[in-house]
C-alpha cells in the first residue's frame, strides 16, 4: 500500500514537471447585463466550464473555437490578469496567482505604447525589472533583429504597418526569455497577406527559441499550420471539444502544408466540430 | 497582359500639364498671400486713418511714434514687467497647481466625488464676476493679479489633466498589467505619458486664460501694468497710445501661443501623427 501511494507521488511529481502550464476543471463565469442577450435576460453566464489540460515544455498549443467560446479569457486567466471561479493554472507545478514575469503576452490589437519609438517599446518589459538603459536597448537591439525590424528602431509605432507592429510586439514579449508565450490571436487583425508572412516567421522564430507557446485563434488554417496540439472548445459555455494532434508539426516552416491531402481532412473535421454545435 | 491593355488608353488621354497659373503659384505659397495681405491692410489704414478724427482712430505711424516715445520714458517697459510677473507666477502655479488636482481628482474617487461640485460651481460661475471679490481679498497688487489669472487659468489644466486620466485606454494599462508593472510603474510609466497630450491642450487654453487674467485685472485695478495703460490712455482720448499695449499684448500672446504650439510638438507629436493617419 505505501509503495503503492509512493508511486503515484513520484509519478504525479514526474508529470507536473514535464507540463509547462497545467490547467485543472478551470470554471468562469461574468454577470451579464439583465437587458438583451439571447439566451432570454441577464443574470450569471457560464464561459468556461470544467476545463482541464496540459502543456508541455516547448510546445506550441493551439486554443480554437469560435468567438465568445471563451478562449481569450482562459489565455487572460493563464496570464494571470484575471482568476478563475474554480480550479487552478499551475506553472511548473507552481499554482498561479497573478501575472508573473516570466509569462508574456502577445495582444490582438498588437497594443504598443505610441508615444515610444520600438526600441523602447521592447525593452519596455525590462525597463519594469530595473534593467539599465544601455543593457536592455541592447537585449532589445537582439530581439528586434530577430523579428526582422532592424532599422526601425527610432520610428514609432504609428509609422509603421500593422505587421510590423506585430514584429514589435512579438519582440517586445522575447525580451524577457519568457517560460511561455501567450499570444491572443495575433494575426487575426492583420490582412491575408501580412498574416501569411507573420505565420511564416513567428514559425522560424519560434523554431530558434523552442519557447512554450499558447496560441489563441479561430482560424482552422493558422492553428493546423502552426501547432503541435489543437484544442477544440465549443461555445457558450466553453469547454474542451476535442484535442487535436495535427501531423504537419515536423514540417512547420519547411513546406507549405496547406496543400497535402490530409491537411483538408483535418480541416473538414475541425470545421464539423466547430459546426455541430451551430445547430441548437 | 489585360492590365497593361486597360491602363494603355489612360496614359495616352494624360494632357502634358499646363503651364501653373498665377492662382495656383499662390496657393502653394500661402505665406505671400499672408505677408501681402497685412502690408494692404496697413497701407489702407495709414492712408485712410489720417483722415479720422484722433479722438477714435489712429493710423500704424501715429502708433509706431506712440511705442517709441513711451518706450523711451521707461513707461512700456515697466508696464510690460508689471504685468509680466504676475502673469508668469499666476500661469505656473494654474499649470502645476492644475496638473497635480487633476491627477489627484482622476486617480481617487474619493477626491473626485468630493471636489466635483466645487469645482464645477466654480467653472459655472463666470470668473470675471468674482474679480471685485477677489481683489476685496488678495488686494490691487501682485497677490490680487496672480489670483485673477489662477481664477481663470487653472480650470483648463485641471479639467484637460483629469479627462486624461480618465480616457486612458484600459487596453495600455492591461499592457502594464500583462508585463508585470507595479501600480507606480503603470502610473508613471503609461498613464501620465498618456495624458501628455490632454495636458498640453490645456496648457494652450491656460495661456489664452492667463492672457485675459491678467488684463482683466489690470482694468480692474488700473494702476499698473499694460491693462493699466489701455484704461488710462483710453480715459484721456490717447487713441495711439491706446494702441501701443493692445498691440504688444497681441505679440506677446502670438508668441506664447507658439511657444505652447512648439512644446506640444515635442511632447506629443506621437499624438498629431497618430491622428492624422487614423
């Protein structure tokens, strides 16, 4: 019997140390206004409902789901910017209770400071730890090359294009060699072209720094391209649909995977998951 | 190959341009125009104003003899220090004394709700009605004139730095958050730079106040100062001499407002650029 409960200690220990971010019957829920809504008045409404995974060090997961299935909160949650009503996030077997530094974020909106120029906008995490100018220019000098955007360090964020921004923004959350990137749909507001180019290079990126990455978005393409797991929640509440292991991860950033014939397959099957629950 | 066919007819109906003429010539030049326009307006008014009776108009030479003959007595010159003093005191203290109760209103509740009624009585109020009052306080001199011009000059800053605060989008302080800021860092590092440009604005408004401030209360008061000189001239039917401290006045008031426009360029440049492309 000892042995028995010995051996499950070590085998939990064994397994919290091997997922990065352990998520664990996560419940949230807003109040909603009593006016509107179409689920018939105001009152309590459930966003999130018994959600439980894991990932694991350097990889790269994918939250999908339609809009309002609630995936941009849990990302906020694992950020620590908001809680949940029930459960827990743990990092490295370390529950979370607040935005932690070694946790950085990209944003949708790309939300750069404007009125500083980009390097100061990516030294800008260091710049809160009480790095010294000189240092963290030249930290952030380093991350600005690798996202492409050497040259552009004295111009300001409104000069330049929304890709570009993005650059920044990617860059500005590598400063701090983070544990894990959470990025909040960071292509979705960018044209097909641009998104195209991003994905592309955010992948050759990620492929140098080996970071753990969780990656929120509604398009199918993008997180079959790009993940090592895929994540399906269905709406309204969100909870987990199903977790995908798309077979493209070893070719990311070699080849265009978009056009081998399992790629549409896997497509169709997200796109019926995602559709299902469409129908009331 | 459909592209080049459809653009083909286009560069042919292209006329070769024209050659500028002198309208357009002055339109890119619109500092001729301007130049041009007051030396007329002067000439005119030379010419025209020497056929007025003094006693209600004079004319720019009549004017330019007035400066020279009151600046040779010493008279503009200490008029000119006598109004400049308290207007420099009366318009920092509106402009620090400003920021720091906007900050204070826009960042506790507790000072906004309760400062709120005061503050908006006071602003209802048109402030010129309470000169007599103040001057019954703080007196006719430097003390009474500051007190005037931080009566008019402060609301602007105060009201400009609060609605700053106020209108920091919530998506730069999550910034803050997401990275780990503590509350003083998100304070000084996102919000104020944020209010920068509301801040300028009302420093621009303060200056036009304090302009006003301070002639207003030199009227008032009439003893001292370039207001003092408009009452006194004006009382004895001196129509150039009238003219002399309402012309320096418009200069001094030119150039602080260009001074102003020149900070706000510096500091919130980042502000115009934005908006001129968004």
């Amino acid at each position: 019997m000892r042995n028995l409960a010995d051996n499950a200690v070590a085998e939990q220990t064994g397994a919290s140390t091997r997922a990065m971010i352990t998520v664990e019957g996560v419940h949230k829920g807003f109040n909603v206004r009593a006016t509107g809504g179409d689920d018939g008045g105001g009152g309590y409404m459930t966003v999130l409902q018994d959600v439980s995974f894991d990932v694991k060090e350097g990889e790269l997961v994918s939250l999908l789901g339609a809009s309002g299935c609630g995936k941009t909160t849990l990302l906020r949650m694992a950020a620590g910017l908001i809680k949940p009503d029930q459960g827990s996030i743990s990092i490295k077997g370390t529950r979370l209770q607040g935005p932690r530094k070694d946790l950085c974020m990209v944003f949708q909106n790309f939300s750069l400071l404007p009125w500083r120029p980009v390097l100061s906008n990516v030294a800008f995490p260091l710049e809160l730890d009480g790095m010294g100018k000189a240092e963290r220019e030249d930290v952030a000098r380093h991350y600005i090359e690798i996202v492409g955007l050497q040259g552009f360090e004295r111009h300001f964020p409104h000069e330049l294009s929304g890709g570009m921004q993005q650059r920044v923004g990617i860059a500005r959350a590598l400063t701090r060699k983070p544990l894990v990137l959470l990025m909040d749909e960071p292509f979705g507001a960018l044209d097909a072209q641009t998104r195209e180019t991003l994905q592309e290079d955010f992948i050759k990126i990620w492929a140098q720094l080996k970071t753990t990455v969780v990656f929120v978005t509604h398009s199918i393409d993008e997180a079959l391209m790009l993940s090592d797991r895929i994540i399906v929640f269905s709406s309204r509440p969100g909870r987990i649909k199903r977790t995908i292991a798309p077979p493209f991860a070893a070719l990311r950033g070699q080849e265009d995977v978009r056009v081998k014939p399992e790629f549409g397959s896997y497509a169709q099957e997200i796109r019926d998951l995602l559709r299902v629950e469409r129908t009331p | 190959m459909n592209d080049a066919s459809m653009t083909e007819p286009r560069a042919t109906d292209m006329r070769p341009q024209e050659k500028p003429s002198v309208l357009e010539w002055l339109k890119a030049r619109p500092n001729v125009l301007r130049v041009s326009a007051v030396v007329i307006f002067f000439i005119w008014w030379e010419l025209v104003g020497r056929d007025v009776n003094p006693l209600f108009m004079t004319y720019p030479s009549a004017i330019f003899r007035a400066a020279w003959i009151m600046t040779q007595s010493g008279e503009l010159p200490k008029a000119l220090v006598a109004s400049s003093l308290p207007f420099a005191i009366g318009l920092s203290i509106s402009i620090f004394g400003g920021i720091v109760i906007g900050i204070l209103i826009g960042t506790f509740w507790f000072l906004e709700y309760s400062l709120d009624p005061f503050l908006n009585a006071l602003y209802a109020i048109p402030r010129v009605a309470l000169v007599p009052l103040i001057i019954l306080w703080a007196g006719l001199e430097t003390t009474g004139k500051v007190t005037i011009i931080i009566s008019l000059a402060i609301f602007p800053v105060i009201i400009n730095t609060y609605s700053g605060i106020k209108d920091v989008r919530g998506s730069l302080i999550e910034i803050g958050r997401a990275y780990g800021a503590t509350e003083i860092q998100i304070f000084q590092k996102i919000v104020l730079p944020a209010c920068v440009p509301y801040i300028m604005a009302g420093i621009r408004l303060a200056v036009g106040f304090g302009i006003i401030g301070i002639i207003v209360a030199e009227f008032f008061t009439a003893i001292t100062g370039l207001g003092g000189l408009i009452v006194f001239y004006s009382n004895n039917f001196a129509t150039a001499k009238l003219f002399v401290p309402v012309i320096v006045i418009g200069i001094l008031g030119i150039a602080m407002t260009q001074l102003v426009a020149m900070l706000e360029k510096r500091l919130s440049g980042w502000r115009i650029s934005e908006r001129e492309r968004f």
